[in-house]
C-alpha cells in the first residue's frame, strides 16, 4: 500500500505558530500549489482545496477532537489495480482527480495508524501546533523538535521548581 509519511506529516504541520501568530501555509490558492508542486503532487485549485479540508479533518483527528468518519469523501472511488509483471504482483492506486493529494495523505494516515499505533500525535508543547510522528523504540517523544519546544518545556518546569522552592 501507499505509504508516505512525509507528506502526511508536512500537510499537518503547514499551520505553525511563528513569532507567536498561527500562520496558515495553505491559505491561499498560490500557496496551495506551491506546496503541492514541492511534494509532487497535482497542482489543481480542486486539489488545494481538498488538501485544506482534509489537513483540518486530520488535525482533529489526531488530537482526538473528531472521528475518522470525516475521511470518507476524500477516499471515495479510490481503487488499487493489480498487474502481474515478470512473476510479481504490481499494484496502482487509481486515485481520484482533484483529490489525489488528499487521498494520499488518508492512504499514509491509515497506513501508520495500523501498523504505529499511536505513534502520530500532537506536540506536547501546548503553545504550538505542530506534530510528530515518534519512531523512537520507547515511543516517548512528546515534541515535535526536542530543540525547540522540548528546551522550551524543560526550561519552564526548571524556571518553576526554582522559583517555587524555599
């Protein structure tokens, strides 16, 4: 199957919080493309708009706000077509126009939420928006960049028990 956790990953992350404003990296057409061209994927405005609606369906879904039912409409009429070639067995996606790119993203989420089981989640850091997808063997990881929001928290709870100790 399908899987890539790449561009999963990026389309969740496209709604950082920089300087301390969220900013939305899809949130116009222009930008929508660019971001679909980067990855590979059909540049259509359909496709732009189906990549926004599913971002925000998966985003919720990940922080446990909604359900994966909201998935249907972007996997309806997806298909896989086997072809046998040299004694092996290829399979093809035959993804729906205008939707490919989401599609995709869907594909890529069923795919780790089946084989890494809660290893897609939030950032811990409550203050961003970003995600991580955790391949530490222990499956620890609460940040989504140990240098960045990790520091941040572990300073915090420093700066806490200092200031809060006799």
């Amino acid at each position: 199957m399908y899987v890539d956790e790449t561009l999963l990953l990026d389309l969740l992350n496209t709604t950082p919080v920089v300087g301390g404003a969220p900013r939305d990296e899809l949130a116009d057409a222009d930008g929508g493309r660019r971001w679909l061209s980067a990855h590979g994927q059909p540049t259509g405005v359909d496709e732009w708009r189906a990549l926004r609606e599913v971002r925000s369906v998966l985003q919720a879904i990940v922080r446990h706000d909604a359900s994966p039912d909201g998935l249907a409409p972007f996997v309806e009429g997806v298909t896989r077509r086997a072809t046998l070639t040299d004694g092996s067995v290829e399979w093809t996606l035959d993804l729906p126009e205008g939707r490919t790119a989401a599609a995709r993203v869907v594909l890529a989420w069923d795919e780790l939420r089946r084989s890494s089981p809660g290893r897609l989640r939030p950032c811990a850091n409550e203050e961003c928006r970003l995600f991580l997808i955790d391949h530490s063997k222990p499956n620890r990881a609460r940040w989504c960049s140990m240098a960045v929001c990790g520091n941040r928290m572990k300073a915090r709870r420093h700066y806490h028990r200092t200031r809060e100790t006799p």
